[in-house]
C-alpha cells in the first residue's frame, strides 16, 4: 500500500472556517493560511512552541516592550473591543426607537480596518510578513476571554475530526497490512522511531527502535497498573476504555498503553523523541494508532498470541496477589491447562551473564513453559502431578538447562517457594520464590544457586529482620571479639567455631573435618570460651552462634 500524506493538527483555514472564528478578517498571509495548528495559546512571551496558534487581546499586545521571537507559529489572531456608537433617536413619535444607518459586516470591516492602521501594530504585521505567519484580526463584541475559549474549543473539535480521520487510515492500513504496515505508516508521518510491543514486552512490530530496555519495564508497568487502578476505582470521570489516552514519558521514550477490554494491558506503542519535539503532537498520532493496533490484536484473540497475551496479565495480576473475577480464574486454567494438574511450582529466576557488556540482556525461554515478568524479576510455574512424583529440585535443573541453552555461560539464581495445590495460593508461593531468591543472592553473592523456601530455616525468620539495627548490633555482641582477636593475633578461632557450629557441635566430627587433633580442637575452643566470655557447651550460647553466624552470612560479611 503506498503511504499516505496525513496531519492530525487543523489547519489555520480550518479554524477561520469555524463560527468562532466567523468575524475574523485577513490583514496578511493568505498562502500560509495551511500552517497545522498544534496548539492554542494565550501569550507570545516567553516564545510559544512551534505551530502554536496565538490568539491575544489588543491591549495584552500592547503591554509587550519588546515584540517577541515569532518564528514558527502557526498563525496570530489580534483582538480588539468594539466601541458601537450611542443609539440615536429616529426622529419618529416613537421617541424610544433606535436607528442604525451601519449593518453588523459595516462595523466589523470598519473596526478591522481601524486597528490594521494602529500605528502600533505595525511592527506586528510587518514580524508576520517576514517569518511569513498570517495575521487575522477579530473585533470583539463580547467578552474577549469567552472568545478566546470558543477559539480553543475550536480547535479541540477539529482536532478530534482529524484524529478519527487518522484512525480510519490507520485502521484500513492493519486490516490490509496488519500491525507491520500500520507502523511502516505511522513511521512515514513521525519521522520518528516508532515500535509496538506485548505487555510482556515482546516486539511485534518496530522502525528504528527496539524493545522497551530493562531497566525501564519495571516502571513502565507500575506507571500503567496505577494510572488503570485509578480509573478503575473512580478517580477520573473518564471511562476505563480512555486510559491509554494517558502517555508515559520514561527518558526519550514516549509510551502509551494499549488496553483489551478496559481492564487489561495489552501492549504498549512507543516512539522515540528528539529535543523539541512536542509531546501533545507526537500523541495525536498515537492514539489513533492505539486504537487500530487494537483491532489488529482483538482480532488475534482467536489465535494463540493475542490470548496468551490477555491470560498472561492475568496470570500475572493472580501471582502479584489480586483477587480476579471466578470467570477470570476459569479464563486461566483453560487456557494453561492448569485444571488438569495437582499442583504447582513456582520459581523466581535471575540470570547472570558473563563479560562486562552490560547492555546485553539475559533471554529466558517461552512457550510451551509459563513465564512471566514481575517486579523486575522472571517468574516460572511448573505444574505437578502426584502421580508423576517430580521433584522441584528437578523441574529447577531442567528450567536452569534451557536457560543456559539460550544464553550460553552464565550464573543461573533460582529460588523456589513451597509445593502449593490451588491458584489461589500461587501469590504466596510467588513471594516464598522470591524470598528466597533474595536470601541465596545474600549468601551466594554472584555464585549459582537453587534455594527452596523450605530449606531456608531460620534464614526466612532472619530475613524478615536482616536491615534492622538490632541484627547488627546482636552479631556484633557475639562475635565481634572473636573476629579482632584472629585479626590481631592472625588466629583461625573464627573458622574453626564456623566448622564446630556445622558438625553440630560434636568434637571428633568437627576435629576430622579441620584435620587436626580433638585435644587442639579442644584447646581452640577453650580459648574462644574464654575470649567471647561464654560457656562453650550451653546450648543457648550455641544458639546465639549459629544464628551470629548466619547473620553474617546472609549480611555478606563471610570470605569467599
């Protein structure tokens, strides 16, 4: 299809076509009167933006020292209060009757003519003929705020008639091309990067940009969650179809949401920005865009992606802890299969890629696993069967291989919640997943690991604690005396308690495992007795060790 030459901005010759703008007379500039109007303002200092359409009062001008820069304005409209002369008696028997020998289209043309042949607009007209802006002057009859208010309404009706023409284009471009050719179009009029994308920030279709970076997916979907949370819950008085109405700025990249059934995110059209662009312009031709790029994915409703996409948000709304509609929980199972199954692993997964070229993103595998993204951090669901007997030990090593088979070397940090039987319980093992992600990432720093939540212990307890100042304070009262003592005398009592605490506080098993002798183990923990003053054999004391030094495990304070 060729492309097509299109402006979502009214022209000036627009505007004066309206009745606001009925009275309005040419004083210059009639070839430039196709100027797109991007905006209606009320001021000429500081310098308006480009394209904007001036409208301002005779004496607001005036009150201008210093005629400003107007370069690259759509068009100016100057205007004056008319003074109508005093009503004369008609010379009749009716001494009341009031006689005018000047119609209406007298006393505009008159009113006009003089305010052209103010010598102080002079300097004004003789701006607009050298940076070729037109000129329109209006005597006001009225009030001349309520003018400039029907001039601005104006402009939003038309606006809005060439943004539904913009959509009908587009609309016929994806029903012919689909998405591929609606953004080669959309391309054509913006000059401009442009991409569309799944909410799981998968690329659809893209000129010149690339998927949403990383670290901005995390905040692009708060942004869009909060902005459909508040429509949903009545803080806006426009409708939930409407959000994707609100743009997103992150950096120079410019996003609005695309929703399916004004309650789910379906995907996002994006374009890239250059200083000086304006943000309104670039959105005009956004929302027709969004619109059509619905259709396009309604219609793929029927195929596999369009609803992956849709289950997939929902998925990972339930994950996230929110309560869905029963008719949205059946949506799930159907469509995962999840009803069919006994029960459920859920996997919290970071990837760590070797070199130190940071702009390169880890992958993870797809279809036929069910992945999603939350908080930053890729979420896995394996289901189970009692009748299989699979372990999540090895479901984990089988999502660790696939991993690693798509990103080559690389540190695979998998954290594991509790087995769960429900749906309903998917949120919680999500969060026990993720704890312990965070809890081995603690202990294992950039090493690989697969944690489970039931193998944590006491670490879960400790986690909930570990930034409070009480925990440093509590390992600093238990072994912080141990630790200056090796320092200073360059001892190993810090390393042979660790080893004694493993053993489980037996002397031969700790005594083999350090290679030496019971009598020196046991004259080593004599003098650790004696240098954190404690009974070495209560076994509160032993407590308050083990858990110091898992304290100082999990706070990263122990030597690789």
């Amino acid at each position: 299809m060729e492309r097509l030459s299109c402006s979502h901005q009214p022209t000036f010759r627009q505007l004066l076509a309206t009745e606001a703008m009925a009275e309005a007379q040419l004083v210059w500039g009639d070839d430039f009167l196709d100027n797109p109007v991007v905006q209606v303002a009320m001021q000429l200092e500081p310098p308006a933006s480009p394209g904007s359409l001036i409208v301002l009062t005779k004496e607001n001008f005036l009150s201008l020292k210093i005629l400003p820069e107007i370069d690259g304005l759509a068009g100016i409209t100057l205007i004056s209060q008319v003074e109508t002369e005093k009503p004369k008696p008609s010379g009749g028997t009716d001494s009341g009757a009031l006689r005018s020998d000047t119609g209406p289209t007298q006393v505009i043309a008159k009113a006009v003519s003089s305010l052209a042949s103010d010598p102080s607009i002079e300097a004004l007209v003789a701006a607009c003929r050298e940076n070729e802006v037109p000129l329109v002057m209006m005597s006001a009859f009225g009030d001349p705020t309520q003018i400039v208010e029907d001039i601005r309404l104006a402009f939003l009706k038309e606006t809005k008639t060439a943004s539904a023409r913009l959509q009908s284009i587009l609309l016929s471009v994806v029903l012919e091309e689909g998405l591929d050719g609606m953004i080669d179009q959309l391309h054509s009029w913006l000059s401009r990067p442009v991409a569309i994308e799944t909410a799981d920030f998968k690329l659809l279709s893209a000129r010149g940009m690339g998927v949403t970076p990383v670290r901005q997916q995390k905040q692009l979907t708060a942004d869009a969650l909060e902005t459909l949370s508040h429509l949903k819950s009545g803080g806006d008085s426009r409708s939930v179809f409407d959000s994707f109405l609100y743009p997103i700025k992150l950096g120079r990249r410019l996003s609005l949401p695309l929703l399916y059934a004004g309650n789910t995110i379906a995907g996002y059209i994006s374009v890239t920005t250059k200083p000086g662009d304006v943000d309104e312009s670039m959105i005009w031709y956004l929302q027709p865009a969004a619109m059509a790029a619905l259709v396009d994915i309604i219609h793929q409703l029927k195929g596999d992606f369009g609803l992956s996409v849709v289950q997939k948000n929902l998925l990972k709304e339930l994950v996230s802890g929110r309560r869905l509609p029963a008719t949205d929980m059946e949506k799930i199972e159907t469509h995962f299969g999840f009803d069919l199954s006994d029960g459920f692993f859920v996997f919290a997964v970071q990837v760590l890629l070797e070199g130190d070229d940071e702009s390169i993103e880890p992958r993870f595998p797809e279809e036929p696993l069910v992945g999603v993204e939350i908080e930053g951090t890729r979420i896995y669901i394996f289901q189970f069967n009692e009748s299989d007997e699979t372990t999540w030990q090895e479901e984990a090593a089988t999502l660790v291989n696939k991993i690693k088979e798509i990103n080559g070397p690389c540190q695979v940090q998998l954290g594991a919640g509790r087995q769960v039987s429900t749906l309903m319980e998917l949120s919680e093992a999500y969060r026990e997943a993720r704890q312990s992600l965070i809890v081995g990432s603690m202990m294992h720093g950039d090493g690989e690991f697969q944690i489970g939540y039931g193998e944590l212990g006491l670490k879960r307890l400790l986690y909930l604690v570990i930034d409070h100042p009480e925990a440093d304070r509590f390992y600093k009262e238990t072994l912080a005396m141990l630790e200056a003592y090796d320092e200073e005398w360059e001892s190993e009592l810090i390393d042979t308690l660790k080893v004694y605490l493993k053993e489980g506080a037996n002397l031969n098993s700790a005594a083999r495992a350090l290679f030496i002798h019971r009598h020196t183990l046991r004259y080593r923990l004599e003098q650790i007795a004696d240098t954190l003053k404690v009974d070495i054999d209560s076994q509160e004391v032993l407590l308050n060790l083990r858990i110091a030094f898992l304290i100082r495990e999990m706070k990263g304070q122990n030597e690789k």
